[in-house]
C-alpha cells in the first residue's frame, strides 16, 4: 500500500529549541514521542510527506491544497527567524488529487492562496522530520468549515490519487487538541476541554475512526480544538483498512492538549469503511425522522423536494391540518445537512393567506436563495434535516434581562435596520450573544441606538 503509515501530531512553536528557550522542556515527553515519528518516517523513507494543517489557507466551502513546485517558511513571526523551511511540492501527486476533486465535483484545489509560506502547523512537525530525514516532497492541505465527512472524503480522495500515481506516502495530521484545559493557559478553561481530549486520544488509540465522525462540532467549538478536521481527512486516507496503533504520548502542561499517536495499515478490511457505515446509519435515522415528522415539517419537505426536482411550487395540500389553513404567522424554515446549517430563511410575521403558504414559500427560500450558500442539490435531499418554526407576535422589551436565550427570539431595529434571531440554537448561550448575532444579520453597528423586541416559536420537527 503506497500510503506507509499516518500520524496524529501537534504543532505547539516552543516545542522547537530556538522558540522555547527552554520552554519546551515542560513538554519533554511530547518532544521525545515527536523524535521517534521523525525516527519511523526516516526509516521508511517516504517519496511525499502531506501535512494536513489548521493553520495552512483555510475557506468555509473549499479545501485548499498549496500550489507550485516549490516554498519556504520561517519560525520568524515566534522569534526565530533562524529557523527556516525550503520545501519541493509534489505538483504531480497535487495534480492528480485536483483531477479526481474536478471528477468527483468536489470542492478542493489549488485556487485561492492566500499566504505561500508555510504556516506553523506545517513547520512544527516538519522541524522534528528534517532533523532526521532530508528527502522527499512535501503537499500542504488546508482545513475547512465543511462537514466532517467532507474531510473524511478529501481523506479519501487523497488515497486514491497516492494509489493512481504509485508514490509512497506517509500522511501528517497536525493539529493540536483542546486549548482550555487549565485556567491558567493562555485560552483560560471550559468543561468540554478536558472531556474532549480524553474522548478523541480514547478515539485515536483504539484506531475507531468512525467516532471521529460523531463529535458533535458545537462541542469541538467549546473546546477550542483545532485538530479534529485534520485527524478526520487522515481518516479517510485510511478508509477500508486495519491499522496498527501506538499510542506514543499526551500532555495538558500548558493548558493545549498535545496528543501524538502512529497508524501503520494493515489489510483491508471492509468493517472499516467508516464513510459508508456513518451515512448508511444517518440516511436511516433520516429517514425515521421524516417518518414521523408532524405535518409541518412534511409540508416543508414536500415542498422543497418538488421545487428542486421540478421546479415546481406545489399547492397547499387537502390534508394539512386546519389550524395551517386558519392561521397567519410568519414562519421560519431551518434545513441541516450533516449536522450543518444548509439554509435558513423566514418572515417575522404573515405574508400570505395562511401558515401553509408561509412554509411553502419559505421551505423554497431556505432551500434555494439563502445568500450564505449555493442551492441545495438534488443530491442532497435524502441528507437533509429540517425543522420548522412558527413566530408569535413579538413584543417590546426595555432591556435584555427580559430576554431568554432558550425561550425567546430576538428582533433588533435601527432606523430602517432591522435583524432577527432565532431562539434555542447551537452555540449561543447567552442574551448578549443572541442581539449581537442578530444585529450583524441586520447590518446595525454597536454604536447605533437599538430597540428591543422578543417573540417565541413553536418548534416543529
């Protein structure tokens, strides 16, 4: 198998000596874990080294992979510009992972640079292979803000383009794990911190690929991580296979988790096709969840599904409950695509005949003109999860202690300016948070006088 081995690494700057200053002898343990990789890939010497980075160009929508034949990078911006970086890409195995990406109309490439020179996520674990191991190329892939089972994919893709072109390969996830394990380190503390690291070094030494899928990413952002997404595209590049895990070290002295462990493929093994399994598994809960949806969300469904399919705007049907027919309110229609925000498109109050037509228009809105994203594909229906919110009539409010993150929307006006948020969503968990969210929707700077209104929703799954 071309790809010889992958690795799970951190990317803290004061492990380097000329950084550290003696600093780096706290993380002791993670230095000596990091020589024996240095030490294995050396000994296997390896044709291409691909890093996967955090800190390499990152999009929303698009993973980036470092153009050119050739870079550099220094340690400059951590006060040591001594320390610098002439790396050869791999243009040929870049090539053919762009060919597939194009084929397969997945969004990764080479367009959109934004820095050429290495990031530190690259130069750390690179620092610790030069000492030992001059040869072979390098290929630079960023992260991005797409599902985690994008990245298992890229993963995936990147296996098949090393399996085209016959190089051998060892993979580098470098990442570092949860910044809030200690309040004394530099990020300060959150609960999810400590449960993170125990849970993905769990994860990592067992070599359960699959749950890596799994982390909610709500929980991921709280504990600050920045390695996940990188550990998830190594995944995929070892999609189908056994793997031979050591668990080599793993520290929280200065409040970062830094986690080190090898994956050296085994056999294939088809119980280890983590891709497949997760979607079969969610594609049924999807399904059930469809099933037994209230009549709200089916209509929601029903009407999305034609308009993309057909483009077709479907009638109110005879069998919506009457309360659909007799009631005027505006109404929200939110749609998640692997557990990601897909669309999300609403009137604060009634602009047709009934709460039916609301959801009808909206669901169509949501689906196809929400400006944040391209219109849900045809593709895309069987993954989608969608719930429906119906507004009461707001009411003002003087200030923000009467507002309920759990209980209440929010509506912010300046002028003709005007910004709404939803009540009981992921991520914001407080009141100050809900306004300032809503009032960047409605474009209102902090400086502009605002009013208050609040409203509740009836939720519908």
């Amino acid at each position: 198998m071309p790809i010889l081995a992958a690795f799970m690494v951190p990317h803290p700057p004061l492990i380097i000596p000329d950084v550290g200053r003696g600093g780096e002898a706290q993380i002791i343990e993670t230095s000596m874990a990091y020589e024996k990789v240095a030490d294995l890939i050396a000994m296997m010497h390896p044709e291409t080294i691909i890093i996967t980075s955090p800190h390499a160009t990152m999009y929303a929508d698009y993973f980036h992979i470092s153009p050119g034949g050739a870079t550099t990078g220094s340690m400059a911006q951590f006060g040591a510009g001594q320390v610098r970086f002439i790396e050869e890409y791999d243009k040929k195995l870049v090539d053919e992972i762009e060919k597939l990406a194009v084929k397969m109309d997945f969004p990764a490439g080479t367009m959109g640079e934004i820095d050429r020179d290495l990031d530190h996520g690259t130069m750390v674990p690179l620092w610790f292979i030069r000492n030992k191991y001059k040869e072979g190329k390098i290929i630079r892939v960023g992260l991005s803000g797409l599902p985690l089972t994008d990245h298992y994919k890229l993963g995936q893709i990147i296996r098949e383009a090393v399996d085209n072109t016959g190089r051998n390969v060892v993979v580098v996830a470098s990442g570092d794990l949860s910044h809030k394990l200690q309040t004394y380190g530099p990020y300060g503390y959150a609960p999810e911190g400590p449960v993170y690291d125990q849970k993905i070094m769990d994860v990592c030494s067992r070599g359960a690929f699959g749950e890596m899928l799994e982390f909610d990413e709500d929980f991921c952002e709280k504990a600050a991580e920045c390695g996940h997404r990188s550990f998830v595209i190594m995944a995929g590049t070892l999609d189908g296979v056994k793997v031979v895990v050591n668990k080599l070290s793993h520290q929280d002295i200065t409040g970062v988790g830094y986690g080190i462990c090898t994956f050296f493929p085994a056999e294939a093994d088809p119980k280890r096709k983590f891709l497949d399994i997760y979607l079969n598994k969610c594609e049924e809960a999807l399904e059930m969840t469809r099933k037994n949806a209230d009549p709200y969300v089916k209509l929601a469904y029903k009407s999305l599904e034609s308009y993309i399919l057909r483009r077709e705007v479907i009638a109110v049907p005879d069998d919506v409950p009457e309360e659909m027919l007799t009631k005027r309110a505006g109404a929200f229609v939110s749609i998640h695509e692997h557990g990601k925000l897909r669309g999300c498109i609403g009137t604060i109050g009634p602009t047709t005949e009934n709460v039916a037509s609301e959801i009808i228009n909206n669901a169509i809105s949501a689906s196809t003109r929400d400006p944040r994203f391209d219109p849900i594909k045809p593709d895309e229906l069987k993954w989608l999860d969608i719930n429906v919110d119906i507004l009461e009539e707001p009411e003002n409010i003087a200030s923000l202690r009467e507002l309920d993150v759990k209980r209440y929307g929010v509506i912010v006006t300046s002028g003709r300016k005007r910004g709404l948020l939803l009540p009981d969503l992921d991520g914001v968990d407080t009141v100050e948070q809900q306004v300032e969210i809503a009032m960047q929707k409605g474009g209102i700077g902090e400086d502009e006088a605002i009013e208050l209104q609040r409203f509740e929703v009836v939720r519908h799954y």
